[in-house]
C-alpha cells in the first residue's frame, strides 16, 4: 500500500518550477503543484482524442471492472488521501467531511459503474420501432471546485469514463494537490491518455471550455463564472453540465419538534463549515419558535470543536482561502451594522489559525440584508422569522438561484404541500444536502442546468443516437 508521502511525491514537483500549496489551517506549505501551459493542455486534449475510441471500445462490462477496482484502490489509499484533503482545503478528518469525502469518492464511482443504461424502446407499432442507444460523447472536460475537490471531480470523471469517453480536469487552483492525487490512483488502471489533470490558472479553464477538441463540459462552481463557461462553449458547441452556486432557503414550519431536529438543521447549515453549494444558506423560522430555534442552532454553534482538521476531535475548520474568509467577514459585519442580532460567534478565531472564523448564528434579521440576499458560503447562518408561510414561500423563491431548499415539519402533508411550492431542483424534507448516487441531482434558474448521478448522470455524458426501422 502506498503511503501519504509516496502519494505526494507521486503529485508535487521541485519548488524551483512548482506552485506552493498551503495548509489551509496553518498556511504552511504541504508541496508544489506544477503549473501547466496551453500546451500542456493541447497535449492533453490530443492525447484524450487518441486515446478515447480504444477505451470506448472495451466495453460497458470491461470499463465498469475497472472501475470498481479503482474503487478498491480509493478504499486502500483512503487514509491518505484524507490527510492530504483534511491539510489542503481545510476539513476535518471527522464528522462529515475528509474521511466521508474520500468514502463518497468510492461510492460513486462504484455507483458509476453500476448503474444500468440500456437501450430504450421510445416507439413501438406492428413492424415499426425506435430505440435510443447511448454512446460516448467522446472528451470531456471538467472543471472542479475547491470545497469538495475530490467528491466533486469523481461525479464528473466516473460516469464519464463508464460511458466511454476520456477526461480532461481541470481542478481549482485552491486545492490542485487532493485531484491530482485522485487522478494518480485512477491512473492506475487506466489506459494511457484517457485522464488526464492539468492544473494552472484561469486560462486553462476557459481556454478547456472553448476547445474544438471538447465535447462536454462538466462545472461546478459559482455561477459568474458558469456564465463565462456558456459563453466560451459557444465557439464548440460543447454539451454542458452546470452546477452554479446556490443560496438554499430552509423554511420551518409552525408546530415543528425543534429538539429532535436541531442537529440536523445545524448540519444543513455548516457542513464543510458552510463550503457547500447546497448548504442551508437562509432560514426561515415561524414566529411561534423562532426564539426556540435560534437559540438550539447557537447551543450547537458554539460547542461543536473547531480547529486543525487532523485534530481527531474537531469536525469544523477554517475558511479554505483568503478570499472566501474576506466575504463572511463582510456579510456577518453587514448584518451586525444593520441592527441584527449576533446570537453566537460574529468574529474571527484567530486564535485557531488566520483563516477561522466562529460558527455565527444571526437573528432579527431581514430579507435585503447582504448575508441574506448574497451566498455566503461559509460558517454564518441568517435566521428569519415569518408568520405567514404564503409570505415565506415567496421570500424563499426571490433568489435567482435554485440550487436547493428544504422544508422542516413532523406534518408530512403539510412539509409536502410547501416543497411542491419551492423553486429547486431539490427539496428536501427534514434534511438539507443529502445526496444519494442513484438520485438526480441538478439546480434550477441561475443554479445551473443539467443533472448527475445515476441513469440521468450517465445520459448526460452520452451522445443519444436513435434508430428508426
């Protein structure tokens, strides 16, 4: 079994022509990432175009056992690989966060090449019949994040090489080192040239998203830059799958046993210390217990241990960049000048590391406010009272962003009656972010389009050909 170091060493390159990687807690260096050029990437697109017909060619059965035994290799490298993400983007290795990650980097991929897509009869009468058939698309790109670089890349890599078609990646800048990682144990058993990782600046993501050698792109990301990807896709036409940013509202409804379901409420909110797409952004609380709500959420923020993700008992980090710490700075500073209430946190831990900053409960607060209206993206969560639930609903849908949502209630009638109203590609009942590999996932309005996971995922890298007879 390869070891932590031999898996770095495998990835980083002399610091004389790489890019130092920080710790995300300590911001010492952990290694160097190499810095690719348009070159890098040309050889790689060429490559993956050479490279891809042979690979289509072994077949669903063939691909698939490849597959499971990259899976196999995850799950005997899982520790490492969890340590070298627990350093890089900043997650604890406990709670539902490094271990859990690389965990979900098997099962996904074990779903990927699982999952049954067969043939379809779409017409059938007397002696006349059409079936659709999926094939390779033939590259794809992806282009991956920095809050679940790992995960977030096996959604986009597994279904498309269980389809047949090669993979270019591009991963964030913020947290090269836990794809490059990842790719290396895949390219264990891959042919040579079917995946292939090259890491560098903006350039190389959008000059990926405008090659006439693409024929998919896979984004995750927020959605500024989603729109720059549809707009540079324009010149191949490329396919494309978008999962933008999302500012998920959670409504509570009047009745609610607070106690039973606080911790989950909390999890929704600060998973990933609120790095999420599809976190619990905004809450929305009746009247009737709001004080009650509030105040079990700030128990919950204000004991949970944070600190050094390789501390086994901590299960909330630091924000994973400057960048990201500057803007929940700014939006819980906002919200303290416009008269709400800080229940717990509102302030920085420097005490921990440069980067933390306190899980942040914030009452009294309204819709207008910047922590409201704007994703944060971090350990701050607005809670707002409402008394009409009409007024909550229409407050909940008045984000351009549709990512998710989620209804809290002991009433199922009454939780389902309010999620048919929620504009989201998912709603969740008294839960918020669980995601499962059988099960669509997608957003709506600016969240992106398109959808991953299961049989749609695997239709969404596949080229659809019909034959009519």
């Amino acid at each position: 079994m390869n070891t932590a170091t031999s898996i770095l060493d495998a990835i980083t390159v002399p610091e004389s022509v790489g890019r130092a990687i920080p710790d995300a807690a300590t911001r010492e260096t952990i290694g160097h990432a190499p810095v690719h050029t348009l070159a890098d990437l040309e050889e790689a697109i060429a490559a993956a175009r050479t490279a891809q017909p042979a690979w289509e060619a072994l077949g669903h059965a063939e691909r698939s056992r490849i597959l499971h035994a990259i899976a196999d290799d995850l799950e005997a490298n899982a520790e490492e690989l969890a340590v070298l993400l627990s350093r890089e983007q900043g997650k604890p290795l406990n709670g539902p966060n490094a271990r859990f990650e690389v965990g979900a980097c098997a099962v996904w991929t074990r779903n990927a090449a699982d999952t049954v897509l067969e043939p379809e009869v779409v017409f059938e009468a007397g002696a006349a019949r059409a079936d659709v058939y999926y094939g390779a698309l033939g590259v794809v790109g992806a282009i991956g994040p920095w809050n679940w670089p790992m995960m977030i890349s096996v959604w986009q890599i597994a279904p498309s090489l269980r389809m047949g078609n090669a993979v270019v990646v591009k991963p964030s800048g913020f947290t090269p080192l836990s794809v490059l990682a990842l790719v290396e144990i895949f390219n264990r058993h891959l042919p040579g040239g079917v995946l292939t990782a090259v890491t560098g600046d903006r350039e190389i993501g959008s000059t990926l998203a405008a090659h006439p050698g693409v024929d998919k792109i896979m984004f995750t990301g927020s959605t500024p830059t989603g729109r720059k990807i549809v707009e540079a896709s324009a010149n191949n036409l490329a396919r494309l799958t978008l999962e933008l940013g999302g500012n998920d509202a959670g409504i509570v409804l009047p009745g609610t046993n607070i106690a039973a379901h606080a911790e989950d409420l909390f999890w929704g909110c600060f998973i990933n210390t609120g790095q999420t797409c599809a976190a619990l952004k905004r809450l929305y609380v009746h009247d009737s217990i709001y004080d009650e709500t509030v105040d079990a959420l700030a128990h919950l923020a204000r004991t949970m241990p944070m600190g050094h993700g390789l501390d086994e008992t901590n299960v909330l980090g630091p924000l994973q960049n400057q960048n990201q710490f500057d803007i929940v700075l700014r939006l819980v500073d906002e919200a303290r000048a416009a008269g709400a209430r800080i229940v717990a946190g509102g302030e920085a831990a420097t005490d921990l590391g440069p980067l933390f900053y306190q899980p942040t409960v914030v009452a009294d607060i309204t819709d207008g406010t910047s922590l409201v209206d704007e994703e944060q993206f971090g350990p701050a969560i607005p809670v707002i009272r409402y008394t009409d639930i009409d007024d909550a609903i229409a407050r909940a849908n008045a984000s351009e962003q549709g990512l998710g949502a989620s209804v809290w209630s002991d009433d199922p009638e009454a939780a389902l009656a309010v999620a048919h109203r929620l504009q989201a590609g998912t709603v969740w009942i008294n839960q918020h972010g669980a995601l499962n590999p059988q099960v669509p996932f997608g957003g709506t309005k600016a969240s992106g389009y398109g959808q991953e996971f299961g049989a749609a995922g695997l239709k969404a890298v596949a080229a659809p050909k019909v034959i009519s007879r």
